[in-house]
C-alpha cells in the first residue's frame, strides 16, 4: 500500500468516525456562516434538543429545566443579544434577602457564568435569577447557538443546585 492510499484509507476511517474534514471536491471542508440570530433558530435548537419549551405573550420562549423556569431571551435593537434567564424554583423571605446577596456575589467572584443575582417583588418575595448574555451582532452559527444556550442551562442549574444544598427543600425530607 503506498501513501496515497494509506492516506485515504485513513480519511475515510475518519470520515466515518468523526465527519469528514474535507468537502466532495477533496478541498477543506467550508465552516458554517455566522447567521443572524432569531427565535426561530432557538426554537429549531430547542426542537432539535427534544426540549419542551412555550412562547409567552410577548414572544419570549421559556421552559421548565429541573423545576426551574429559563428564557431565552432576543434582545437588542436589532435582536444581536442573547440571554439565558433562569429563575429558581423557590421563593424566600425578605429576612434572607442579605444571605442570598452574600451566595450571589460569592458564585460571582469565583465563576465565570453565569451572573447570579436577586429581585425583590414588590410583596417583598425573594426571587433568584441567573444570567448568562453574549453578544452576537456579527451573527452565530448553528454550533455557536447551542454552546450559548447550553452554557445558561447548565451553569444556570449548578448555581441553583448549590442553592438547593445550601437551602434544602424540607418537603423532599421525611418528618
């Protein structure tokens, strides 16, 4: 056998294990365009995944991962922006409201992603988001698209599973 053929015996092998690297002319396969971003594209992702999502009234799509609600939101001028929004699955007492500031900034200054933070409803419920938002204006593609939308999902859910250790829900505990 000479190289040549050595050569693409071991394409091929490839090929079939990993995709093939090179286009039928023999010349480098052409990456994927950065396309713009829309909520049709998430949605096909969310599809594509066999994820159970809906789209509220303002045309924002949402689901529940884990007990827990996350958007995915298009934001910008010209929908360039992003966001995956999670909330926990649990309401606190205005009286824990500076502990889980502290968990907050805690999770913040040690990760990355995704920001952690909480709201204060106006009956002076506790609730605790998390965010994760890139900035896509040049456009993204398609593998580009789900490491954004999985990088909110699950970093999103450590955040709230440190929660949930910290703060174990008394009814999953036998009396």
């Amino acid at each position: 056998m000479d190289d040549q053929e050595l050569r693409e015996r071991v394409e091929g092998l490839l090929a079939r294990v990993v995709g093939s690297p090179r286009g039928r002319t023999g010349q480098p396969a052409q990456e994927p365009l950065p396309a713009p971003l829309s909520h049709d594209r998430v949605s096909a992702w969310l599809e594509r995944s066999g994820f159970t999502y809906f789209t509220d009234s303002d045309g924002d799509i949402g689901g529940l991962w884990h007990g827990r609600l996350f958007y995915f939101l298009v934001l910008g001028e010209r929908e360039e922006v992003l966001q995956v929004r999670g909330q926990w699955h649990r309401e606190a007492t205005i009286e824990r409201l500076e502990e889980l500031l502290e968990a907050c900034n805690s999770w913040n200054a040690d990760h990355i992603w995704p920001k952690a933070y909480t709201r204060v409803r106006d009956d002076g419920g506790v609730v605790v988001c998390t965010e994760c938002t890139v900035d896509v204006e040049p456009g993204v593609t398609d593998d580009q698209l789900a490491q954004h939308l999985q990088c909110g999902l699950i970093t999103g859910s450590m955040f709230f599973d440190s929660l949930d250790e910290t703060y174990p829900d008394p009814l999953q505990e036998a009396p």
